[in-house]
C-alpha cells in the first residue's frame, strides 16, 4: 500500500529534523486535524533555508520561490509546500510584503492571518505548537486575526473575504463559528478596501463559500459586513433586500429573504449551481412591477433580463465562457418548470435532454422548498425521465442538412426551420424513419416562404 498524504508529509518533516532544523506542519492541515477533519494538503513551516531545503529533500521544485522562502518538494507522489519561517514588512500593493527576512516558528505564527491557522504540529513528537491563542479560539469557535485586526487585514486585503470564508465554513461539531468582535469590527470598517483586490482572487475566495458547506451563511456574513453591497463584490444580490414579492407564492419574504433561504439548502454543491441558485432571481429587482387594479406584484421576463445580467456579472468576475453559458442556462429556463404539466412531450424531452437538467431541477425543487413548498412538477419530471429511455429524450436524427439540401431547398434559414420542426415531430413520436421524415421535409419546403 502506498505511503498516505499524512505519512509523506511526516517524511518531508523527517528528513529535515534529522538535518538538524525545526520542521512543522503549519497552518490549515493542522487547523482541520484539531477539528477532526481530513486535510487536503499538508504545508510544512522550517527554519531550513530555501537552499537547506533542497540540499536535505531529494526532490525540490518552483525554486522561483525561493527569494519568498517558498519551494515545494515531492516526496513519494504528494507534492508540499516547504516554507522558512519568516517575517514579512511592508505591504505597499495591499498583497504581497516588500521585504520577507527569515526568523524563527514564533515570529512567523505572528505575520499569519487568523490564530486557527497560526498553529504548528509536529508530528515527529506529535506535539502542538500555539504562539497566538489559536487552539483555545478553536475551542471557543472563534475566527480572530492575529494581533491587531487592521494590521493583518491590511497586509493582504483578500483577508477581509477570507474572514468571513472561514466562519462560514469552519464548525466544531454544531457549533458555528463567530467572528471576535474588533475583528468583525475591523472587516466591517474596511469592507469598501476589498476593492483593491485583483477580482480573480475575490472571485476564487467567493466560489470556496458557494460551494461550502454553509454558503447561507456565507452569504448573510458578507452582506451584514458589507462586503456583498461593494461594485467588486455582488451589488445585484445586496440589493435583494426590500424588493417585495406575492406572498401567496413567496410567504418566507423578499427576494433577498428567499435566495439566502435557498442557499443554506445547498452543501458543497457543484459551482454551478450555486451560482444559478445564487443569480436565478437576480432580475426581480429592476423588473418589479405592481398591478394598478390588483396591486399584484409581478417580475415579467425576470428569467430573461437575468440570464442576460448573470452573463455580465459573471464576465466581470471572469468566469470561463463554458461556466457562464451554464449558469446562464439554468437562470432563463428556472421559470419553465411552472409549466411542465401542459407540456408537449417534445419540450419535455429538450428539456430534459439539456446538459445542465440535473442543476436544474435541484435548483426547481429548492426553489420550490423556500417558497410555496409545492414541487408536484419535480417529482412529474424526475418521473418522466425514469418512464424514458435515454433514446427517447435524445433520439438521433432522423435526417440531416445535407439531406434537405439534396432536395433542392438552398442553404440558409429554412433547412434550420425545417429541420427543427422534423426533429420536434419525432420527438412527439409523429414520425419514426429516415422516409418519413424526407417526406415531410419536401411538405414543409413547399409550404414555406423564401422570406421564413
């Protein structure tokens, strides 16, 4: 049996304690084995220079690191950060330190950001190392900078969104964790400065609390501190807030109200569609209309104005194009599911045939769940597709352009429609072979205008 992830990186702090420096695993890995969670990787803090590093590890990479102290070393098939303990100055980009000077375990635990990860283990002797308090604010549930809060924000900006990461997605048992109050304090004073941050690492900090195992709450602490409401963040959601909606489909509240609802059903959910819960009723806010005679609250087209706003939202957060056009799919179809029962059965079957209908119809049944509660259309449609075989949601083509075109009909806009409609009849089972469908095809392009 291969060496674990844990036995290689002991071997990386192994090999470097019998050389003679001070070696620990640091940080996160050693947050989450006192919180009894498996970590995902293992980074080791030493007081081994770049260079000592790769004269005692035999195999040593990205030594373009090395002027931070940084390298990485493989060992068996794991591959682990190597950091010199060090203490950092100046941070004039609101980033990175100006000046790094190496130093020893202690000073290097004060440069971190939060005490939860400014704790060391070794596990060599299996013994905890705790400079900053950070193994009794585990204990206690409690996110806290290190030192004074406006300094360690300062430094690196992004911590003011990893703060909030944190509380959101660490827990101790049930126990939720809680912001220390100057440390809340000081996040929300500097709440506009996040801004300063390039929008790839807001954008990556913001998709670990989507997909977390508490983005609800994620989404309330960012809003409450602020954040949310910044023109780098997400305005369009902060906005939610007081746009009403009819309470005999919507009794939990306003639209905000009722996408936090949705969010906290999700638990490590796929990135898309936490984003397609997070933007499906995006739109609500500026299509809100009210009925003179009724007073009825409407949002006509929502679906549409926010597949459209979700796309620009999510460009300026520079998403790849393959995510936005998903999450874009599952925003301007998320109204359709209303109507499943009047269906003909070759919309049911695009619908279902779609590549993103698994998202779609958690994000139906949630959306139902926080609001009206009634999802007779999941379940009609979770039905559907198990009466179905798979060649019968999407079947293959009966005929093709190249047949059309063979009849005499010129390339262009009517081969398209005529081969929509061929396909949308043998969808609802009209026509079942390549002659049938040839024969309809020479029906329909005589029935149609140059102009269709």
């Amino acid at each position: 049996m291969s060496p674990t992830l844990q036995q290689n990186a002991t071997q990386v702090v192994r090999r470097l304690q019998e050389a003679g420096h001070t070696a620990y695993f640091a940080g996160g890995c050693v947050r989450d084995q006192l919180l009894g969670v498996e970590a995902k990787d293992y980074d080791i803090a030493t007081s081994a220079t770049p260079d000592q590093v790769q004269e005692t590890l035999p195999r040593v990479t990205d030594l373009q690191g090395k002027s931070f102290g940084v390298v990485r070393a493989l060992e068996g098939e794991h591959v682990f950060e190597v950091a010199t303990f060090r203490r950092e100055s100046g941070y004039s980009d609101g980033r990175r330190p100006d000046a790094v000077e190496f130093t020893n375990a202690e000073e290097d635990a004060q440069r971190r950001d939060f005490t939860v990860n400014g704790l060391f283990f070794d596990p060599v002797a299996d013994k905890l190392i705790d400079f900053v308090g950070g193994q009794k604010d585990l204990l206690e549930a409690t996110v806290r900078a290190i030192g004074e809060p406006r300094e360690r924000f300062a430094e690196d900006k992004l911590r003011l969104l990893r703060a909030v990461r944190f509380t959101a997605n660490l827990h101790l048992g049930r126990s939720k964790f809680e912001l220390a109050p100057e440390t809340w304090s000081a996040l929300q004073q500097m709440a506009p400065e996040i801004c300063t941050v390039s929008i790839e690492r807001i954008r990556d900090e913001l998709d670990k609390i989507w997909t977390g195992p508490a983005p609800g709450r994620g989404l309330d602490l960012l809003d409450t501190s602020g954040l949310l409401a910044q023109p780098c963040v997400l305005p369009e959601i902060a906005v939610m807030h007081g746009v009403e909606q009819p309470p005999e489909f919507h009794p939990e509240g306003d639209v905000y109200e009722h996408v936090q609802l949705m969010m906290s059903q999700l638990k490590n959910a796929p990135l898309v569609l936490a984003l397609g819960v997070l933007f499906h009723d995006v739109a609500k806010p500026t299509t809100q209309t009210f009925d003179a005679g009724s007073n009825r609250i409407r949002f006509n087209g929502h679906e549409t104005v926010g597949a459209d706003m979700t796309e620009q939202i999510m460009r300026r957060l520079r998403y790849p194009n393959d995510l936005i056009a998903d999450v874009c799919t599952l925003v301007r179809y998320h109204m359709q599911f209303k109507d499943v029962l009047r269906m003909k059965i070759s919309t049911l079957k695009r619908m279902l045939a779609r590549p993103t209908v698994d998202e779609e119809l958690e994000l139906h049944r949630i959306d139902c769940l926080c609001s009206h509660g009634d999802v007779e259309n999941y379940h009609f449609l979770i039905n559907k597709r198990e009466e179905l075989e798979e060649d019968e949601i999407q079947p293959a083509k009966l005929i093709n352009g190249h047949d059309v075109m063979q009849m005499g009909i010129p390339p262009g806009r009517q081969v398209g429609k005529i081969l929509d409609k061929i396909y949308e009849a043998q969808l609802e089972g009209l026509i079942e072979t390549h002659e049938e469908a040839k024969r309809m095809a020479r029906s329909l392009a005589s029935g149609l205008d140059e102009d269709d």
